[in-house]
C-alpha cells in the first residue's frame, strides 16, 4: 500500500545514509522500525497475570465445610477478632 508521510529531514537522511550502508531500502527500515514499535505496545497491553503469592502451607485443612463461609473464615481469621 501506497501513502505519504512527513518526516524531519535530518532524520531522513539519516535513514537513507543507513539504508545505504545496510544495503536495503528507506521502506525497509521505516516498516521494520513500525514492526518494533507495535510489538512493544501489544506487549504493553499484554494480557494481566496475577502473580503467584501462595506461601507454604498444608492446603485444604479436613473438617472445613467448603460451603459454609463462617466455617472458612472462622478457621482463617482463628481468634483475630474479624
């Protein structure tokens, strides 16, 4: 696809300086600096991940009713006055 685009004449030349050097072309380098730019904001806007903060413990203890909240919490906040 064709389109136009202004960009700061120092920096051109700079690209085209590179392009020579590399042996490619100005397009190349626009579309592989484009390529690396939209990696980093896709990785930015990476999905979240809750890290892993579990410490050692022994688990689901026996006796606790998985149903009965006041059963959990009773056995979580133990004598904490919650």
């Amino acid at each position: 696809m064709k389109t136009t685009i202004d960009i700061a004449d120092a920096l051109l030349n700079q690209a085209r300086d590179t392009a020579t050097r590399e042996g490619t072309t100005v397009r190349a380098l626009v579309e592989e600096g484009l390529r690396e730019v939209l990696a980093r904001h896709r990785k930015r806007r990476a999905r979240f991940e809750l890290r892993d903060a579990s410490f050692g413990g022994e688990g689901l203890q026996p006796g606790v009713d998985l149903s009965d909240w006041a059963s959990i919490s009773g056995e979580i906040y133990g004598g904490r006055g919650a």
